[in-house]
C-alpha cells in the first residue's frame, strides 16, 4: 500500500510538466503574435498606442496560466490544464483585437481558429456545443461592428509579409497539432493491442489448469454447452469420456505429492498428445481427466478411449519415480439430441464407475 503514495508525486510532477509544455506553447503563439503585431506597427498598420495595451494583456494572461499550473493552484479544477479558460481567453483577445484593429481581421481571425484547433485534443461534445454557440454570437455581434470600418491592411510590400508570416505560423500550429492527435492515435492503437494481448492471456490463464496446462473444468463446461448447442443444431451426437488415474492415493502416500504431480502433468501431456485435432481434453478435478470427442459415435470415442488406455499402460513412469507403473481408467457416455448436459456426464460418471468395479485398466461405455 505503500508504493501508492510515493508513485503520486511523480505522476504529479509529470502530468504538470505535461501542461506547462501545452501552455508554454500557446505561450509561444502569443510571442510569434507579438512580433508580427509590432511588425505592423513599424510598418504604420497598427496604433503604436494600442500595441503596448495588446502585448500586456497577453504577457498578463500567459503568466496568469503558467504560474496557475506550475504552482499547482490549477489543481483545485476538474480541469488541471485549465483547457476551456485558456481557449476562451484566446478566442476573447482575438476577438478583442478584431474590434479595437479592424484592418487586421484577416490576422485574428485565422488566430482565433488555433486554440480551437488545440482544443480538439481535450473538448467534450457539451464543450464543442457552447463554444460553438459563444462564438458563433460573438461573430454575430463582431461582423457588424466592424464591417463598415473593415480595410484589410495587406497592400504594401510589409504588410504583405508579415500577412504571410501569420499564416504560416497558423498553419504550422495547425499541422502540430495534427501531428499530435496522429501521435495520440498511433499510441491509443498500441494501447489497444497491448490491452487485447493482456487480456487474451488472462482469459487463457483463467481457462486453464495451472498444473496441467490443460483446460480447467469451467472452461470444459463452456465447450461442452457450445458442443451441445452445435450438435443439436445439426442433430448429430458427441461423447464425453471421464479419465480416472488408477489407484493415484497410493502414488501420494509411496511417493510424495511431489511425484503425484509430476505424475499429473505428464498423463495431462499424453492426453493432449493423443486426442484427436477435433477434441478436448481438461483437468475435471484431482486425478480425473475429460475428453470432449466432437461428433464422435460410442463405437468411434471407445477405440480413442482404447488407444489412449494403452498408451497410459505402456508409457515409461519411471522417470517420475522408480519403479512405478501407471493404468488409467475410462468411461463413455453418449449424448443425444433433448439430453442436458448433467445426463451426458452422468452416463460417463457410471461408465467410470463399472470400469472401476470391472477391475480397472479398461474402458467402459453407457449409451443411454
């Protein structure tokens, strides 16, 4: 529990570094926007008694929002990077500027479309909606203010230049933000994989016996439930076989539990080794084993049940502990278009059942 607190401030520290960048960037905006501003003054497009009053509202604003997030009173908001009051703030000193220089609309008004722009990576549809709405009054209201004083100052060789230099900083914050939206995209479709990939093992690993490998006993009730609804669609039949490992106490209480299981896994190999490419095999419960024969007859899972028998019987157990010899006991039951799947496994359990009583080291079947 310990580990939680003292991840908390690095993640605090990054996450605020992540925000000063975003607003040190829109700080730069405003900077390249300053310049350009006093280029139009030098060039006599722009008051030089408005330029102070336009660059101290925006070094006012920039230092309001930086020292906001690094000095963590940002924090006390839903939104940490304080997103909507920033791009509210853009698009109201654009819009500020619109009114107060007329002849450098076409300025603020692709400048005005930048923080929207950003605004893209963190908006909601309630967010884009207002915005929407705010704006697209404040245009109405705007337009006509200025329309009838509206002289684009763009005719003389610096005005021209510095009209350019506006859009190209325009478009390059444009094309950095698109750049980060591909980069959010590319690492969301890694994230994506990552999470399809950690998933498909937890659902291998809860499927599957730990020991064994094999398939655990939920997920044989699965397969079984899928088989049964496949083969009633078709109206064909399947069998399940109940494999019982033959006096396995006596390997415990001889050997240790150790060498029991040893003597699991590998039966659980040799199963597995020898099932058909259309069947399944899982670990039902201690030393007993099931088979799934899909569209198998009785006639057909008994010669399985036979050849895995032999197999069992005649495979080398020494290597688990001297000396020791393994047989293996089975029983069938067939299953029937209107059976539940208890009555399919009842008739494997009592075919088990005389094969044991039968003197072991056989198979046995129960068609109905």
């Amino acid at each position: 529990m310990a580990v939680f607190p003292s991840n908390l401030p690095k993640r605090r520290d990054r996450n605020t570094r992540v925000r000063l960048r975003g607003t040190a960037l829109a700080s730069l905006d405003y900077f390249i926007t300053a310049i350009i501003l006093c280029g139009f003054a030098l060039a006599g497009s722009l008051s030089t008694r408005l330029l102070p009053v336009m660059l101290a509202v925006m070094v006012g604003v920039n230092l309001f929002f930086l020292l906001a997030i690094a000095t963590g009173f940002s924090r006390r908001f839903a939104d940490p990077a304080m997103t909507v009051a920033q791009v509210a703030t853009a698009c109201a000193l654009n819009f500020t500027g619109l009114v107060l220089a007329p002849q450098l609309a076409h300025l603020f008004m692709i400048m005005l479309i930048v923080p929207l722009a950003y605004s893209s990576l963190h908006f909601n549809q309630r967010m884009y909606l207002a915005h929407w709405a705010f704006l697209s009054l404040a245009l109405g209201v705007i337009i006509p203010l200025v329309g009838p004083s509206l002289d684009i100052a763009i005719k003389t060789m610096p005005e021209q230049i510095l009209s350019w230099l506006a859009y190209v900083v325009a478009l390059g914050r444009f094309l950095s933000i698109n750049a980060q939206v591909s980069r959010l995209r590319n690492n969301l479709a890694q994230k994506n994989g990552e999470l399809k990939s950690m998933t498909a093992k937890l659902s291998d690993l809860a499927s599957r016996d730990e020991l064994t490998g094999l398939w655990n006993r939920r997920e044989f009730m699965r397969l079984l439930q899928e088989e049964a609804r496949r083969a009633a669609r078709s109206k064909a039949s399947f069998c399940v076989a109940i494999i019982d490992i033959d006096h396995f106490k006596e390997v415990n209480d001889r050997h240790g539990h150790l060498v029991g299981d040893a003597v699991l896994k590998e039966l659980g190999q040799l199963l597995e080794f020898s099932r058909r490419a259309t069947d399944s095999v899982a670990r039902y419960g201690g030393e007993e084993f099931t088979l799934l024969l899909q569209g198998a007859k009785l006639s057909t899972a008994t010669v399985a049940l036979e050849r895995t028998r032999h197999l069992v019987e005649q495979h080398d157990w020494t290597q688990a502990a001297p000396e020791l010899q393994l047989t293996v006991s089975a029983g069938i039951g067939a299953w029937h278009p209107g059976d539940t799947l208890n009555a399919v496994i009842n008739r494997a359990d009592a075919a088990l059942y005389e094969a044991k009583n039968a003197g072991r080291n056989c198979v046995r079947v129960v068609a109905r």
